[in-house]
C-alpha cells in the first residue's frame, strides 16, 4: 500500500539521509537501474515542487536519463529494511548497471509507481515519483575553485562534469 504524504513534511528525513546516499532509479525501455546519490536539492521552482539530481555524464544514470526523462527518488525510511536499504545503496553507489543487474544484486523488490515508468523501491519506502522539466550541465570552468576537488582530469585534462536535472515531483508516498 501507498500512504500519500506532504513531501515538505518529509524535507527533514530526505536531506538528513543524502549524505550516507539515497537512491535514484532510472528506466529506458526495459531496462531498470538504481544510482546511489549523495548530492539533490528539493525546493520550489516555477510555483512547481522539485527534486533536483546531480549525475556525471560518466554514470549509465545518464544515459537512461537522458533517454527518459524520468526518474524516482527512493529514500531509507523506518527500522524494517534498514540493513536491506544499507547493502543497497553499497552496491548501488559502487558497480554501474552497465553490466549488472544491481537491483537484483541487492534483493530489492521493485514495485510499479503510479505516474512515471521507473519503478518505486520496496525496501526504500520515501518515494518522489518526478519528470525532468529542466537539465543543465554544469560547465567545471565556472564553479568555484573550492570545489575543483570534485572534478579530477584524465590523462587528456578532462572532467567529469555533473549534469542537473530539475524533477517535478508528480507524487510522493511512503510504502507500506
Ligand atoms: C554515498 C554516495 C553518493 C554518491 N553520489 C553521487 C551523486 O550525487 N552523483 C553522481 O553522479 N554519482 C554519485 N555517486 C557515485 C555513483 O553512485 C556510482 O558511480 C555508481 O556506480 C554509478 O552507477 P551507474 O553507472 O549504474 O549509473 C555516489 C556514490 C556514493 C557511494
């Protein structure tokens, strides 16, 4: 079952548990994948509730977002599945869904949302269904020099930049 909640009630619960990582999960066809994230932001834009992300261009997220424009926020909630919710997002943050299956790998139980065609994550009950209404690459030459640190070069002198996607949040619950 689904209880409907108030996301800004939650606003507390979603960004004390970024930090330690949350989950985005992503579909393009049939394929499903689960990211581990410790950077998002939720606020207001265009009178709009949104949840925006952070992903490399590097991540498999990437690709899927940028093939489906949608994407849910699954956030550890309770005492149940803590230890599940846990091992999961490890291997979610650590292997690419380039070639594993991590949702498998963690036992996760992958259960239909409502509105958008990423599934919702049992095991990780805060749910943000959300739609990309908005992206932007974030260019390295123009963040502050404080946090170069987060952008390593290759061999060739190239970053990994972060792409934003702003998600109005279609629906959020908690499941049961
Ligand atoms: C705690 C934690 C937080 C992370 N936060 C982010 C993030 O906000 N953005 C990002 O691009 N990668 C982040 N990562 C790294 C990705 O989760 C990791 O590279 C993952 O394997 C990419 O999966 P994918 O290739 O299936 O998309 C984080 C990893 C951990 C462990």
């Amino acid at each position: 079952m689904k209880r409907e909640i108030e996301v800004f009630d939650y606003a507390g619960e979603i960004l004390r548990a970024l930090p330690t990582g949350i989950l985005v999960v992503t579909q393009a066809e049939e394929c499903v994948n689960a990211m581990t994230i410790g950077w998002g932001t939720l606020g207001i834009e265009w009178s709009t509730k949104i949840f925006t992300i952070y992903i490399r261009e590097s991540r498999f997220t990437y690709e899927l977002l940028e093939r489906s424009g949608e994407f849910v926020i699954s956030v550890p909630y309770g005492d149940q599945y803590a230890s599940k919710a846990k091992k999961a997002i490890g291997i979610c943050g650590s292997r690419s869904g380039r070639d594993n299956d991590k949702i498998a790998q963690a036992g996760l139980t992958i259960v239909d949302a409502d509105i958008v065609q990423p599934p919702a994550l049992k095991e990780l009950p805060l749910t943000l269904e959300c739609r990309v209404v908005f992206s932007q690459q974030q260019p390295i030459k123009e963040i502050s020099s404080r946090f170069k640190k987060f952008y390593p070069t290759d061999a060739e002198g190239i970053g990994d930049p972060h792409v934003a996607y702003y998600g109005e949040i279609v629906k959020s619950y908690i499941i049961e």
